[in-house]
C-alpha cells in the first residue's frame, strides 16, 4: 500500500509539472467524445480523442432498420491526431487569440459486427480566451478507411465514407 502511495504521488507530481502543456475538454458534433491535448511544442500538438459516434452509420443504412434509431447503433470510437498551427489571427485582442490548425492521424472504432479503421483530417478555427483556461474550437475532422462487417451469415469487406461528414464543436481547458 505504501508502494502504491507513493507511485501516485510521484506521478501527481510529474503530471503537475508539465501541465502547462495538457489540455482536456469534450467536442460534440457527429459524436461525444472526451479530449486530451499535449502540446509538445509552440505550433504543434498531439490530440486524443475517445467516446461514441454515430457518424459512421453505413452498416445501419445497408442491413438494419433505417425508421428507427437504437442505441446499439452508437460505436466506441478513438482518434489520435497531429495538429499544426497555421494561422494566429488577432480579430479581438481584448478577448483572446483567433487560430486556425490542420492535422492527420488515425480513426478506430466499432461496435458489435461491426468495425472500421482509417486516416482521419482535421480543419478548424478557434479561440483562446485571455482572462479564461479556455479553448472553444470548431472543427472539421473527415476520416475515411476500410470497415468490416460481420454475423454468423459471413463477413463483408467495404469502403467507410460515411465519416466525411464529422462536424464538431470543442470545448477545451487548458492546465
């Protein structure tokens, strides 16, 4: 038990020593999804993001019922992506600091008989609040790939171009 104190003291520690550099929020748009950032250098940033979609709904439109909307149609889905700062703008200077960032990375998910993997993009423009730790960003986070089906009838290999159309709005805090 002392081992374990201590463990979790140690890693408080070495979390609050760089937590300048960590950010966490939610973004909701085609999906909920918990957000962690690192910001590894000034213009540059790794991006985590973990929860349920509903975007991706291919599968629903070829085999299920289209009328009625049912919580197994929900899928685990987790991103991970790279952004760069391209643009700093200054359109209020008294409230907080205009950007514009692009990014790459990976998009996984699924839920039973189902499943998809593939790169994924992402556009957006946001603001950094001055007075607050705060970030509210609107995005553009398309990802496309190869998804699976299957059922005890086979399994069936497609194209998933259903995650074009991922929209989001973020809030984020900033340590």
């Amino acid at each position: 038990m002392k081992k374990l104190t201590l463990l979790l003291f140690a890693l408080l520690f070495a979390g609050s020593t760089f937590a300048q550099d960590i950010a966490a929020g939610f973004r909701v748009g085609s999906g909920i999804h918990a957000v962690g950032v690192y910001n590894y250098k000034q213009d540059a940033t790794i991006e985590a993001r973990f929860g349920a979609s509903w975007n991706n709904d291919e599968f629903i439109i070829h085999y299920g019922n289209v009328n009625a909307y049912e919580v197994s149609r929900i899928m685990l889905d987790f991103s991970l992506l790279h952004t760069w700062r391209l643009l700093n703008m200054d359109w209020t200077p008294s409230l907080g600091k205009w950007f514009v960032d692009g990014g790459a990375g990976v998009n996984v998910g699924g839920r039973a008989n189902y499943a998809y993997a593939g790169v994924m993009g992402m556009a957006r423009i946001g603001l950094s609040f001055f007075e607050l730790p705060l970030t509210v960003t609107f995005d553009w986070s398309p990802s496309f790939g190869p998804n699976f089906w299957y059922n005890d009838f086979g399994t069936k290999a497609g194209f998933n171009g259903m995650g074009i159309a991922n929209l989001g709005v973020s809030c984020i805090y900033r340590f």
